[in-house]
C-alpha cells in the first residue's frame, strides 16, 4: 500500500501514520521528522533547512524531495509506505507519481485528516515530544504518565521550535496557499479520502482501517475514484 496523509499542522499525520504503520507492517515516514533529524545532526542539508523550519515555512521543493528520494531507496520501502509531510506542493506531487511511474506503482490513497485551524493551534501549543525517541504526547488529550518524562524510553519531553502560536499560525497559513491545492491534485485523479480529525485518536484510526481494509479488499482498480 502506497498512502499519503494529508492534513493541518496538527491534524495527527504522525499519531495515525505510527498506528498505520504498526498495524500494516510499513513504515511510516516522516519528512518533517527526517528534516529535524538532519537539524539535530548538523548536517549541510540540516543547516539548509533550519531556517526554514523555525519560521514555519517549507523547505525548497529540491530538499524535500532529495530527502524523499534517498528515504524511499531504503528496502523498507519495498512492499508500500505512508508518507506524513510529502508532498506539500503540487510540485511534490508530480515528482512524486513520476517517480513511481518509473516502476508502474502510484500512490493509491491521499487521506485527508481534517480539523479545523483552532484546533490545530490548540493541539500544536500543547504538543511535547521525546527528544530521545521522538514519541508525541500532549498536555491534555495524550498525556505522559511521568511529569516531563517519555513513557516509552524515558528521555525528556520537550516542545519543538516550531510549536509555538505565532510559528504554528504561519505554518497554517502556508498550508492553506502552498499544500491545500495537493488536495485537489489527489481529488482530481480520483484517489482523494477523507476522515474527521476531530474525533478520539482511537475512533480516527478505527476510521482509517476501516477505509484501509476496505481498500485493500477491493482493490486499486475498483476503488480508483470511488468512495470518500
Ligand atoms: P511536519 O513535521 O510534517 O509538521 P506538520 O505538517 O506541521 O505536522 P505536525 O507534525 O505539526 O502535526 P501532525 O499532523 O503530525 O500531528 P500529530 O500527530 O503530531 O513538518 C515540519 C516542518 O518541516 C514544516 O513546517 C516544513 O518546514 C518542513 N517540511 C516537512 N516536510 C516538508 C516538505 N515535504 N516540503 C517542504 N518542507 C517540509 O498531533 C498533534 C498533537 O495533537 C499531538 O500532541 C497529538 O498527541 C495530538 N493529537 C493527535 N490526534 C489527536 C486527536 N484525534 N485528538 C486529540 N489530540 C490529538
């Protein structure tokens, strides 16, 4: 399965993508957090990038999608992948079915979580990462059992550069003018789904695998351009 998610900053991209990819054994791959990796590594590319990031705005379309490419050469990707963050212009997106055109493969869901941006605001200040293992909780709706600690590995839980108000609200607004019309790329050929964001992140995902299964039952074929 070759499945992209869509959505505000703050939509659950990452919370539903690490679910998807639990449950369908393929890995979910995130270019926001392969772009902090290379931040946090001092890479030339990292260096590139962190301008762009701290004021919430994207990186050049020819960084993501060198990231992209190098991440979907690895043999994981192999079998399918869910990609969270890529592609964020119609630029992405062309380079994207191109590329996969080369191996008669193509992305078969562009899944559209949607909330409305007063919620993202609200989930993306309250967010707190592990800044060991990168896991995300929130101050309210996803809570950490230990105070500032990660549940899983326990690494300090810290907010990301990009979380605060003024930074998530230009995120937003570069979302609504340069990724909104990668919606409509995607619901013009057909492969555009979408689910209520808003819900409980159990009753989102239980959304999303029923869409999924569904999917998966049915076929490229059958479905292309079908059900939302
Ligand atoms: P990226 O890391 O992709 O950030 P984003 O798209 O802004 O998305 P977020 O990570 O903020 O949110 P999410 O939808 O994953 O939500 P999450 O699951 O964490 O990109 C960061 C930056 O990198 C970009 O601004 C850009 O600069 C650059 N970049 C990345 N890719 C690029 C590309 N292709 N081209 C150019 N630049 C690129 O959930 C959010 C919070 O809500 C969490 O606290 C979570 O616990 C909680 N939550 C989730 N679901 C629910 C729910 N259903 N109910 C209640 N709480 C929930």
């Amino acid at each position: 399965m070759r499945l992209v998610l869509l959505g505000l900053p703050g939509a659950g991209k990452g919370t539903q993508g690490e679910h998807i990819a639990a449950k369908y054994g393929i890995p979910h791959i995130s270019t926001g957090s392969l772009i902090r990796e290379a931040v946090a590594s001092g890479t030339p590319l990292g260096r590139e990038a962190n301008g762009y990031i701290t004021k919430g705005e994207l990186i050049p379309d020819e960084l993501a999608i060198r990231i992209l490419h190098e991440r979907l050469k690895e043999p994981d990707c192999a079998g399918g992948w869910i990609l969270d963050g890529f592609p964020r212009t119609v630029r992405q997106a062309v380079f994207l079915d191109e590329q996969l055109a080369q191996s008669s493969s193509a992305v078969q869901i562009a899944l559209d979580i949607r909330i409305s941006p007063d919620e993202a605001i609200r989930r993306i200040s309250q967010r707190r990462v592990c800044s060991q293992c990168g896991a995300v909780y929130h101050l309210t709706y996803y809570r950490a059992k230990g105070k500032g600690v990660c549940d899983k590995c326990g690494g300090d839980l810290i907010q990301r550069a990009d979380d605060t108000v003024e930074t998530a609200r230009n995120r937003l607004e570069v979302y609504l003018v340069q990724t909104h019309p990668v919606v409509h790329y995607y619901a013009q050929s057909g492969r555009l789904y979408s689910v209520d964001g808003e819900a409980p992140i159990e009753k989102v995902f239980a959304d999303v695998d029923s869409l999924i299964s569904g999917f998966a039952a049915h076929g490229v074929q059958e479905t292309a351009g079908g059900a939302r």
